[in-house]
C-alpha cells in the first residue's frame, strides 16, 4: 500500500502537534483534549507495529479511562478558568532550552548506535492476543496475579483519599 | 603516534560502514518483501521528543493537573519504544512489559486524581507554587 509508507510520519506529526498543544493551550479542558489526540495516534503506533493487543488496551486504558478521570477532575472542580497561572518569560526560555538540549542528546546518543532489526514489524505474530497471551500466562503469571493485588490497594486508597471525613 | 591515528580511523570508518552495511541490508530485506521498512531509529527520535515535550511540560507548568498529564505523556512515549523494539526484534517480552507498565499507570492516575481533589477541597488551589509546604 502506498499510504503506509507515509502513515508514519502522518502519525507522529499529529502526536507531536497534539503534546505541543498540550503545553500551548490556554485552558486545561483543550489540555486534556489534545492529550487525548496524542494518545490515539500513539494508539495508531501501536498498530502499525501489528501489536493488536497493545493497541486496543491502550485506548481502552489511555482514552477510555485515564483522560475520563482528567476530564471528570477538570470538570468537577471547575478548573478550566483561563490565565490562572501566569509564568515569566525567563522560565518559559529555560525551559524551552532545558527541554530543546535534552532531546539534543537523546539523538546524539542514538545516532551512532548499530541497531539491529531482526523482523518486519508488520509481518510477526507475536503481537496477537493469542501468542501474547501465552507468554503472558506461562512466564508471567506471577506479576499478572501481583498486578491485581495493586490495583485493589489502588481501588483501596482512591476511595479512602474520596471520603470527606476520614475519622 | 601517525600510526595510533591511522588505526584510530580505521577501526571508525569500519564502523560507519558496518552501520550502512547493516542498513543497506534491512532495505534488500524490505525491497525483497515489496514494502518498506521504517529504520528502527525512526522511532527512537519520536519517543525521544514526545519524552522531551513531556519533560518540559513538567518543569515549566505551575497547573499541578498539566503536570500530571506531561508525566503520562512521557509513561507513553517509553511505552511506545518498548513496543517498537519488541516487534522488530521478534521477542514478546517488551509488550508484556508495556502491558504492566499500563497496569501501574492506571493504578497511579486514580490514587494522584484522588489527591488531586483532595487538596483542592482544603486549599482551592491546584498551583504548586502555592502548594509548596508539606504542611500548612
């Protein structure tokens, strides 16, 4: 297909756009909109990598659940009032750089490495809920269990955290 | 002397030509299977700017909720790297780690909006400027 080799690039534009808009925005409600834009052209990553699995977990995780919780907090609390926070030129420079010479080195640090790619992404099956279910269940069951044992602490405290009066 | 240098840049030109040798390769792979093949490095520098935007947005925004979403913003861009090497190196693991990493996001999402909420109603305020004291 000739789109899919352009399909890429399409995606990343749009999720770099959709952080800088994150940053940019005036109000926190376009905030967590544009962060829900980046996360579906990641989702869209995903499957271009063939990790079909990954892919509808992280919508259903990240677009489903997560920024449901930013937008209800954003909405509950009446937070989406503009300007609240005004921040001097000289931290939005520093910062600007601080974040430009990070990324500098990170490509500094890949540019010469020899990576090897083994497989054609679009072609192996290891990313199928079949396969990855397997692997999951015979070599990772423990931290699958562990990992239900932290969401009840987490389903624990967020209730606790909630109560109005804790005495 | 000349000699340590001459050696020293034998052994860099031999490298860079193991690096094109090595991608010149991926593409006969590619052009044999009638498609292309994006270089795994691509993907390494959109992570790499998705964290950098992540990491400035979290030392620049004084919105204690923005902050929040700067940090999922960078859980993500390490989540999509893992997932990439994971499918170009055939080895599952890398997408069962992206599994558990969701799992602890999550978890973390609601226990920080949780607090979020919690010290808007005692303060009225979500600016970190303001809510620098751990007791007040």
């Amino acid at each position: 297909m000739i789109f899919s080799k352009y399909l890429f690039f399409i995606l990343s534009f749009i999720a770099i756009y959709a952080a800088l808009k994150v940053l940019i925005s005036k109000k926190p409600m376009h905030s967590v909109l544009y962060l829900t834009l980046a996360f579906f052209a990641i989702g869209g990553h995903y499957i271009l990598l063939n990790a079909q699995f990954l892919a509808v977990v992280h919508i259903i995780v990240y677009a489903g659940a997560i920024m449901v919780l930013f937008i209800y907090t954003v909405m509950l609390l009446n937070l989406n009032i503009q300007g609240e926070f005004p921040k001097s030129r000289l931290a939005k420079i520093a910062s600007a750089l601080a974040g430009g010479l990070l990324l500098m080195t990170l490509i500094a640090i890949f540019r010469s490495y020899d990576l090897k790619m083994v497989a054609d992404p679009s072609l192996n099956q290891i990313g199928l809920v079949k396969n990855l279910g397997k692997v999951l269940f015979e070599e990772y069951y423990l931290p699958f269990e562990l990992s239900s044992i932290l969401f009840l602490a987490a389903m624990v405290g967020a209730v606790m955290l909630g109560k109005k009066d804790i005495y | 002397m000349r000699h340590e240098m001459k050696s020293k840049y034998f052994s860099q030109f031999r490298s860079v030509l193991r690096n094109r040798i090595n991608i010149v390769n991926t593409f006969k792979l590619a052009t044999m299977q009638n498609m292309q093949i994006i270089p795994l490095d691509y993907y390494i520098f959109f992570c790499s700017a998705l964290f950098a935007i992540g990491v400035v947005g979290v030392l620049v925004k004084r919105n204690a909720l923005v902050i929040f979403m700067s940090i999922e913003l960078m859980l993500n861009s390490a989540n999509l790297l893992l997932a990439a090497f994971s499918a170009y190196r055939n080895d599952p693991a890398g997408q069962i780690f992206v599994f558990f990493i969701m799992v602890v996001a999550a978890a973390e999402v609601a226990i920080g909006l949780a607090l979020l909420v919690m010290i808007y109603r005692s303060t009225h305020t979500i600016d970190i400027n303001v809510l620098n004291k751990l007791k007040w």
